[in-house]
C-alpha cells in the first residue's frame, strides 16, 4: 500500500502546531480510554475456546478486542503526534489504576445479609495484584514504545507507506507488552514453557489483528486527517514520557 501525499493537508513539524482544539482529538481519545478498559474488565477473566480441525484453541477472550487500543493508539500517533498521544498514554494508565482500586474496593465492602451476588462479584471482579500490576506496567511501557515507533517511522517514511510503521510499531510495542505481562504475571505459577509458548502466541495474534485492521486504519486516519487539516511529524519531538511539552 503506498498513498500519495494529500494536497490539502498542511504539514507541520508537531512542536508547531498551532495552539487550537483539533475536532476529533478528544473522541478519539474517550474511544481509546473506553476500550481499553472494557477490554480489561470484560475480557480479561474469560478462557475462551475455538474448535479448529478438532482441535480445541485455547485463547483469553479479551485479546479479541484489546488489540483495537492499540489500533486506535497507532491513530492517535498518526494523525495527532507523540505529544498527544502521550497524554492518551497517561490518561489510560490513569484509569487502568482507578478501577483496578474501585473493583478492589466494591469486591471488598461486606455483603448485605440477604444479598447472595458476592460470590459471582469476586469471580467477575476479584483482581489477583500480581496480574493487575503486570497488566498495568506492560500496558505503559508496550504503549509508549508503540508511540515512538511509529512516530519516529513516520519521519523515517516521510508520512509514506503508512502500513509500514502502524504494523512495525505494534510488532515493537506488543512485544514489549507481552514480555513484560507474561512473565510479570505467571512465571513460577505456570511452567516456563507455558509461560514463554502462551506469550509468543498472544504476540502473534495481537500482530495479526493489526495486519487484518489495516484497511480499517487506512480509513480512519485518512478521514481524521482530512477533517483536522494537518500533517503531523515528530521530527524535534522531546520522547520523554514525562515530558508535558506538546500537548
């Protein structure tokens, strides 16, 4: 897939873009936010299976879906930069925090008498620390790598062959992700063979879907860009995921 550069976008360095409310950011950003945590809170406690061949597929349902943050995030640095891109990164941590504390809470507070839902509340909502702090970490650190990749490739591309750096960057980006949640959250609790097979496999699909929404992101990024009316390079971006500068 190569595009051609669009003559009514305006391309600017990200450091100069004018100091003026973009039209989608902030439902691009709710979209990402909204995602990822029903992806966490709806997915992530389920082991779902497929029958292929006769042979049962074993998989954690919310690889179905989480993956579409990571698409949106490929969005998010494409068509609005690093710097804001950042702020979604930080926004969704933020969030990823707050409820893994308010299933906490909510698990935690003493049943009614006559109420008998605590049993399937803990099952639906009981965290384990060990897997929420893994999912959390590898979550900031795959996404901020994700980011950087892409922007960086982006100047590499000059903004061509947009499928080369939404797929290059998630290979990066999940990779980090999966190597730092799998063994954070299961090595010693289930054999290391498992442990390194179920995260090389995770990887493979979560590379997959982005392969398989690429059309999709064509779309989104190509209409988004349109309605914004710029060209966004992070050619003398501070990568800092601390930094405030930008966004």
């Amino acid at each position: 897939m190569q595009e051609a550069a669009d003559p009514v976008l305006h391309r600017v360095e990200a450091s100069a873009v004018p100091e003026r409310g973009f039209r989608h950011f902030d439902l691009v950003m709710a979209a990402f936010v909204t995602i990822l945590l029903l992806s966490n809170i709806i997915g992530a406690g389920k082991v779902a299976a497929i029958d292929i061949a006769g042979t049962p597929f074993v998989f954690g349902a919310g690889i179905l879906f989480f993956p579409v943050s990571y698409v949106i995030g490929d969005v998010l640095t494409e068509v609005y930069g690093y710097a804001h891109a950042r702020r979604c990164i930080w926004v969704g941590f933020a969030a990823l925090l707050f409820m893994a504390f308010m299933s906490w809470a909510v698990v935690a507070m003493p049943p009614a008498a006559d109420w008998t839902g605590q049993g399937a509340y803990e099952a639906v909502f009981g965290q384990v620390p060990r897997i929420v702090f893994a999912s959390i970490a590898a979550f900031w650190a795959g996404e901020f790598v994700n980011a950087y990749v892409l922007a960086r490739m982006k100047v590499w591309t000059d903004g061509k062959a947009l499928w080369t750096r939404t797929i290059g960057s998630t290979v990066v980006g999940q990779a980090v992700d999966s190597a730092i949640f799998y063994p954070l959250a299961f090595l010693y609790v289930w054999p290391t063979q498992q442990v390194v097979t179920v995260m090389v496999t995770n990887w493979a699909m979560k590379v997959a879907w982005e392969v398989v929404l690429t059309p999709l992101t064509y779309i989104v990024v190509g209409w988004l860009k349109r309605r914004e009316g710029v060209e966004i390079f992070d050619t003398a971006t501070d990568f800092s995921p601390f930094s405030n500068k930008g966004a």
